[in-house]
C-alpha cells in the first residue's frame, strides 16, 4: 500500500467523459489499496475563457481580483471530479488550495509555497477517502487571500504536497507517454525516456521540454519526491525523474537490477527546444568594467527573465562592444524600454531586437566529462547546413542558438548524429500541458 | 454618508456590459459619500451551466459537492465586478461568504446563516473601499466546508450583511421597478407599491411573488433591516419594506408626514398568485383522533413544504373523511411514495394528485378587522364564473385554490374588485429573480 499523489492536467479533465474517464483510474487505484490524493487543473479552456472575460472588463485588473476569477476554474473541475467519484463507490472530498494547507507569500499571480500543512488531507485519507486538491492555488496566511501560483502551478502543487505528505511517488498524467528524447513532431524517431535524474530534467524543462513544469522539478529535487511522467490515456509506464547522477541506482535493489540500471543510464538524455524566445543585442556598449553589470540590473528592474547571454571580445581599435541576450517575447518591450531610457548613461550605440531565433538543447548527464560532444553537435549543424549564432553550456547542456526557421533541422541532425532515434519509430503524439 | 448594501441578482450582471453598468452605479454610490458594500449572484445562466455538468457527471452528486460547484459562479461574477469597478477607479475587494465572515450551520444545499462577522468588511469600508460579497455562500465554521444557503440565498446573504454591519437600507437590485399589487403580465393595471410592511411582503412573498425570497423577508423583519426593492436599469425609487402594520410612520419624521404616511397606508397591498403547487387528496380517511396528526408526520419525513391543508367534515354515515393539502411540484412523488407506504396503517381508500392547480392570494394589512373583504374577493370570482377549490386565510391574507386555467383571470378579477388597478395602466415588465 503506497501513499500517490496524482495530477491531472486540464486536457485530461476538458469534458464530463473525459473527467469519467479519469474517475475510473483513479477509483482503480484507490481499490488497489493505495492512499490517493489527486491535484487537478481547471478543465480544458476554462483558464482562456475566464481571462477572456476579464480582458473584456479591464485592460489591467487587480492582480488579487484575477486570482479569485482564476481560481473559479478548479473550484468547479475538484467538484465534477470529485462526483464522478464517489459515482463509482468510492469516497472523495475535494479541497482548495486552502483546505489542502497550501501556504503561500501575497504575490498574486505568481505566488511561492512557504509551507504545506495538509491535516484536512490527511484526515480524508485515514477514513480511507480520496482527497481531490485544486490545482494552482494557495493561500496567503497573512490575510486569507487567496494566491495563484503562475505557470506551472498544478505540477508544483502535486510535487509539494508529495513532499508534505511524505508520498511514494508524484504521477503527473498528460496526454503524452512522458518524456521523449526529442519532440516526435519534429523528430519521429524520438523514444521515450524512462528514467532521468533531477538535473537533466532540470536541464530539459528550462531548455522548451513543456511536459513537466521547471519550478515542479526544482521542488521535487529540493525534497527528493520521485515523479512518474504518464499518459492519463494509457496504462503504460512514463518517465521517471528521480536521484541525482550516478544514484538512479535503486540501493534496495538486486545487484541485477542495480548493474542493469546502471547500464542502461544514459550519457544523453533528449533534445530540447525552445521557440519562446527573442534576442536582444546591445551594439557598440564601451567595454568598461561594471558596464554589463549595470546593463542587467537594468533588465532585472524590468521585470525580464534573461536565459543566454553572450558578449563579444571587444574590438581593440574602438574599445567597444556588443552584448547579445535572449529573453521571453512577452519581455522584449518593457526591456527595450527600460534600456532606451538609459541609453546616454550606458552610452551605447543602438538596439536590435530579433524575435526569429530557435534555440536547441542537448542534454545528458556526465556531457562535460565525455570530450567529444560539443565537436559532435557542432558538426552536426555545420553537416546539416546549420549556422550557429550563439552558445552556451553547463555541466549536463549544451544549447545553440539558430535561425528560427532552421530549428527543426537542428533538432533532427543533433538527435540523429547522436543515436537517439528508435529503431522502431514508434508513432507518439507529443505536446505541450497547460498549467 | 450612510452604510448601504447593495444586492445584484443574475441578471443585473449577465455580461460584460452589465458588470460595467453595474459598476458605474456602485461608483456613483460610493463618490455620494457612502459606505457601499456590493452581494452579488453568478452571471446569467452560469447556475444552471454548472448544474448541467454535475448531471453529466452524476444523477445524484453529494451535496458538499454540489456546494463546492456552485459557488464558483459567484467568485466569477464578484472578481469581474471588483475589476470593473477599480477601472472606474473607486478600490474594491472581492470577498467570498467565509471572508466576509457568512458562518452557517452545516447542512449543503440550504445552510443556515448562524452568525454573520464581517471583520474584513468593516476594514475594507474605513479604507473608503467597496467591498463586493458573493451572494449565496457561506463557511460552516465547524469544518471550514463551504456551504450554500438555497434558494433566495443572494438576498437572504444582503440583508444578513445589513444586519451586521448595522447598514442603513439594504438595496435589492432586480429588473423590475419594485413590487407590484399583481404581475403586470397577468393585470395590466398594476401598481408599484411604494411602502410595505414585513408581515405583508411576507404573505406577498408566500403567496408567489418572486420578487424577493421569503427567506430575506423574514430575516429582515427579525432584525429590522430596511429593503428597497429596486430596478437596475432606471434611477427610480421603487418598493421600501420596513416597519410593521401600523408603524409605517417614520417616528422622526414631521407629524404633516406622518399623517400623509398613515393616510397612504393601504389596506390591500396586493394580489400574488402561484403555479408552482400541487394538491394531494387522501380519500376515506377514517375520521378518528390523532389521524391527521400522523398523517402530517409521514408527509414532513418525506420532506415535503406542505402550504394549505383542507379536512372536509367526515360523513356521518361512513365515519370517513377526505384530506386535501398542497405542496410543491417536486415534492410529490416522494410524498406520495412515503404515504403509500403506511397505507395500510391509515387505513385510507385512495391517494388522488392534481397537478393543474393555481392559487391566488389577496394581501392587506387589518384584513380582518375589515368586514366584507371575503365576501367581496369570493363575490369577485363568482362573477368571473371561477370555481374556488380550497380556501386559507391568516390575519393579512386570503388565498384561495383554482383551476391553473383559470388563475390569471382570477388574478384579473381580484385585483379590479379591489379597486387596486392603476388609472394610468403603467406598462411594465415583471419578472422574477434568480437565487
């Protein structure tokens, strides 16, 4: 008997069959024998309809007053969920975030956890019931209020109330079969994978892989809660994100299983990419000490969450430079229009925005010790007739910059040239979740 | 500078343009220099939306459930009103029945209001903010448990919240201009009436008009809250329920407006007639001790809101009886299904259901204290040829059961025997409100 926490996107929970249908699951897994507490996300387009209907209101609402509109949409999915349940026999109470002791600080919109105290959940489940857990939402104990949590919200719901409860494990159901070494749109060879550590997936979720949420992942490594990636259509198994690299091994294992696991453990784990981002380059910037360092103080003021960012060697005869950096699109105006209104302080000569980039990522564990990758994938490129704008890496990344009608190519040469398709070509429908 | 609350219905924010129509005129309340504190209902049809997905889901849904969905609705409408409201810019906060302090008992569906503590309320006032309240809910403090309070739930949660709050009047906003001596629909000639007491809007409301619940009423009269019953689509006054018989006068008002008052102060109030009822009749009951008595007590387990009951004198050559009594629609098959049950037991003959009943009720205060006025409603529909079925009187009222086909023309007749019809034959439209 194991404590499951399980969290259903709002594709799986779009219509009355569909929320039917996950009923079902998870009546089977509470008669299993398990403890099952479920999160669950507003269902299907409730989210768009209900910002439709404040955008109709008001041009900029009340940041408090949008979290109570948005939280509408889980209040009404935990309920439907909730009586499709008990439909089938099997007892369910469902809980807002509230409830559920989700404690969060005041920001709206974007709301941090600073604690999780689920007595009420854990009550329901010692009466042998299953607890049904708004997605997405919290409350600041402060003043009663209640907070979202901002993109991702559902996931990092599911993955902190693993981690309240101490749970087995944390299925986040989709409507994809985990998490793939490519996405199978554009690389119809990409497999499956079935485990991968923290730090890869860390690596995968910043790098565009849209199947699990970033910050889920960093809670789930900060509290070491074992998240099982799976399709809320099929019974098989997804992909399994836990340890650190080199302990994937389970130590309770047979010494079979402990040697095959290590054997299996990949080098390299996925392609990812990126189509949400833009690059800003800042040309002829004098190459004074602290001048970068103003420049992204600037850009953090307004409010821009920067991923890459490259600077060139200064040319010696002018003693200028430029700086290239990449951003959301959502953030190129507000920092175009923070950096313009420094510009005789910061003295550089112009601003170029470019919002055709795409941006590739390799990802595996141990790619710094293995000489030879980054060649590989350079090669690739340059085969495919690929050419590289900017680069950057860390211990298990590396990520390229191309055109961004160029992307696709890039996907596929760099999952080829390193052996990542299947020799099956299995046949997956790969997207994106919502919250 | 008074302390006013203000409640919009379903109708009065349906859309967008409503919301912002709505919000114009709470605007204009608050920059008069007042207190404003705004109970709202869900948009339009979204009750009834929710409703058809839960019986998607499950014919019979648990009720805490049910509470959990429903009131969903109203943190949509209160949310986009907030939001309209702040771009007119006036502040407001939207609170939800726990927030604004609504604690009830624990029954779902139709909780009980038993304390009303509006901490959070009184703060957002002395901050010169409108506060917006979601009508229809509270939190059952033993629990947490959100709750809903029924039918005539958003303007029992107003004038709750007048009472706490010790507002000055309590504004019910609807679509019509107030209540009326009959529907308009029904008798063209009907008047808006200007001032009525609690006992006699609590007959008009028992007797069918729609207007306001029943429920708000008798909360009102308990702790003396001034309603005006009001149109939110005009500026004009319309119905002021305060005060009881006799007391209409404003004790502090000039003795030339006090007499003007007592001399307005009309006997007849109006006609409210009802379709919603059902009449069950136990044939060959035996006319013996404490048969009613059980009767009764079978029909309340069943649940039933009987209204009018009806015991012909027994048949001295039998020793047998018939009783009739009416209750609502929704009521009857569960009612019937319990008597059967005990059929043996009551040693009845026969159980008969008419479903095509009406009932029509003339309200005024002395009613009876007034010689003739019976005579006159029963002369009324003699001469209209419509047959009287069954009779109930109280102290301001006088209903009596009809054919359903026959109950607009006896609303007609009633309301012209009376002399209530108005010279000018005001064309309004009369409807009633949603919860």
């Amino acid at each position: 008997m194991a404590l499951v926490v399980q969290k259903y996107g709002g594709s799986s929970v779009a219509d009355a069959r569909s929320i039917k249908r996950v009923a079902k699951r998870i009546a089977e897994a509470r008669r299993a024998g398990n403890d099952v507490v479920v999160v669950v996300s507003a269902m299907g387009d409730t989210t768009d309809e209900l910002l439709d209907l404040a955008a109709d209101i008001s041009p900029k609402p009340p940041q408090r007053e949008m979290d109570i509109l948005l939280t509408a949409g889980e209040r009404i999915s935990m309920s439907l969920l909730a009586m499709a349940i008990d439909k089938l026999g099997v007892k369910a109470k469902s809980f807002t975030g509230q409830q559920a002791g989700l404690l969060t600080d005041a920001v709206h919109g974007k709301a941090r956890i600073v604690d999780v105290v689920p007595h009420r959940i854990r009550q329901t489940l010692e009466k042998g019931q299953v607890a049904i857990v708004a997605g997405f939402q919290g409350v600041n104990t402060g003043n009663n209020d209640v907070t979202t949590l901002g993109r991702g919200g559902s996931d990092t719901t599911a993955v902190a109330l693993a981690a309240g409860l101490d749970a087995d494990v944390c299925e986040i159901y989709t409507d994809v079969d985990g998490i793939f070494t490519a996405d199978p749109r554009i690389a119809p060879g990409a497999r499956k994978i079935d485990k991968v550590t923290y730090e890869e997936m860390l690596e995968l979720a910043a790098s565009g892989a849209k199947v699990l949420a970033l910050r889920a992942v960093e809670y789930a490594r900060r509290y070491n809660v074992p998240v099982h990636v799976r399709s809320s259509f099929s019974g098989k198994p997804g992909t399994l994100v836990k340890g650190t690299h080199g302990d994937l091994i389970d130590p309770n294992a047979s010494s079979e299983e402990q040697e095959e696991a290590a054997m299996e453990d990949p080098i390299i784990s996925g392609v990812a990419h990126d189509r949400s981002e833009a690059k800003i380059t800042i040309v002829g910037v004098p190459d004074t000490l602290g001048q970068a360092a103003r420049i992204f103080e600037v850009v953090a003021a307004a409010g821009a969450n920067i991923d890459m960012i490259v600077q060139n060697v200064s040319a010696a005869a002018t003693g200028l430079t430029d700086i290239s950096f990449t951003l959301p699109h959502g953030d190129i105006r507000s920092t175009v229009a923070a950096l313009n209104a420094v510009k005789s302080e910061l003295k550089f000569d112009d601003l170029q925005v470019d919002d055709e980039i795409g941006k590739v990522s390799l990802v595996g564990a141990g790619m710094k010790s293995h000489p030879g990758i980054s060649a590989r994938l350079f090669g690739a490129l340059r085969d495919a007739g690929i050419n590289i704008e900017m680069i950057s890496t860390s211990e298990i990344r590396i990520s390229v910059v191309t055109r961004a009608d160029n992307l696709d190519d890039a996907v596929r040469a760099i999952h080829t040239a390193f052996e990542l398709d299947s020799a099956e070509g299995e046949a997956v429908v790969y997207a994106g979740t919502g919250r």
